[in-house]
C-alpha cells in the first residue's frame, strides 16, 4: 500500500510552526495524486517507498556536475541513480540523507558502483562547483553534485514536484527544501520516492530491489 506523504515536509532550520505546517500542507495536496499510482507497477518488486512507476513526472535532467561536464539521466544507463535534491550549508537534513546514501553505497559492497548518488543543488548562488567537489567527497567520493542556472534549478525542481525557498536569517539566508530521494531504475525509469524519515534499511531494500529486477 502507498503511504500517506506526512514526511514530504521540507527540511530547514529555524522555521515558524506555522509555516512549516502550510507547506507540509502544500506539499501533501500536491503529492497525494501519487497514491493512486500504487497499483501500477509490474507485480514482484515490493518497495518500502512509495511506488511511483509511470508516473509522468521526475522524468530527468539536464544540468552541470560540479566539473563542468553537463549531466543527463541517460549518462547513468545500466545503473541505479539515487536523485537527491539539497544545499550545502544545510545543517542536518542534507548531511544525514547523504550519510545515509553512503551507508546504503558500502552496504551493496561489490555492486557498490550500480548505485549512482546524485546531488542536485537548490542554492546554485552559493553551492559553487568547488564546494560542492568538496562536499560530495567529505561523504563519498562517488557522489556527483550537479548545479546549474537558477532558473535550470527551478525547472528541475518543478519537474520533479520539489519545494524550496530562501528564508532569511538576520544577514543571511537558509533553505526550506523537500527531503525526498528518486530512485531510477537501470533503464532510466523513475521507481520510487523514500522520505527522509524512512532508514537506510529501507533505502538499502529499494535500491536492492531495482539491482534485483531483470533486466527489461
Ligand atoms: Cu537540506
């Protein structure tokens, strides 16, 4: 059975209650059409996230890797791809996801290198190419950052139905962000959406499961 989306909340530090309880709002009325795609998928693969095979949304990308190399989904054929979308001055919520991809990487032990883990920047002002090198490579050196305008941004954002916004704090600003992962699977289909709430059991389970799946 799909979940309801309780953990679709966005991630952030200091946040008014009330605030945060309009955009849990938002976000819950713009991903509760997913639920009805539960039944969809091919029978065998159980997922212990939510099971978004066929929807038409979180189709793909087209941005810059922190190398400068431009990135599309297709550059990942034949392995599984891990989409994740965050900042790097986030102070829990980014570290602890990307603590968690690590883990799940280290757990497939030789078939480490079918999971790909991508970073998509929400603060392209700030996350510079440099620092998002560094960043990856404090987590796993595997991982690829991507970035780009903030208007390519925004419409990645969109397309995969993922919230951000600045919030100002005194001279500064953070980030509220949705905290979902994406799972593709080996020929590029889009799977499965994971809470942040859910453990890298779960996670490891998922990604598992789509190594698992024959080849189509
Ligand atoms: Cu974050």
């Amino acid at each position: 059975m799909p979940q309801p989306y309780a953990g679709a909340q966005p991630a952030s530090s200091p946040a008014s209650g009330a605030r945060r309880r309009v955009l849990a709002a938002a976000l819950s009325a713009a991903l509760l059409p997913l639920a009805g795609l539960g039944g969809c998928s091919r029978p065998g693969t159980a997922f212990r996230g939510i099971d978004i095979t066929g929807a038409d949304y979180a189709q793909g990308f087209s941005l810059t890797d922190a190398h400068g190399q431009r990135r599309t989904l297709a550059d990942f054929r034949g392995r599984v791809v891990m989409l994740y979308f965050g900042f790097v001055q986030c102070p829990d919520v980014c570290p602890t996801a990307l603590t968690r991809a690590a883990a799940v990487r280290q757990q497939l032990g030789a078939h480490a290198d079918d999971l790909q883990v991508i970073f998509v920047t929400v603060d392209p002002e700030r996350d510079t190419p440099a620092l998002l090198r560094e960043y990856m490579a404090a987590f796993d050196p595997s991982f690829l950052a991507l970035t780009g305008t903030p208007e390519e941004i925004a419409r990645t954002a969109q397309a995969f139905r993922v919230f951000y916004q600045k919030v100002p704090t005194g001279s500064s600003y953070t980030m509220d962000h949705t905290a979902l992962s994406y799972l593709f699977d080996r020929q590029g289909r889009i799977r499965v959406v994971l809470r942040h709430e859910q453990t890298a059991d779960d996670y490891l389970a998922d990604v598992r499961a789509l190594l698992d799946e024959a080849p189509a």
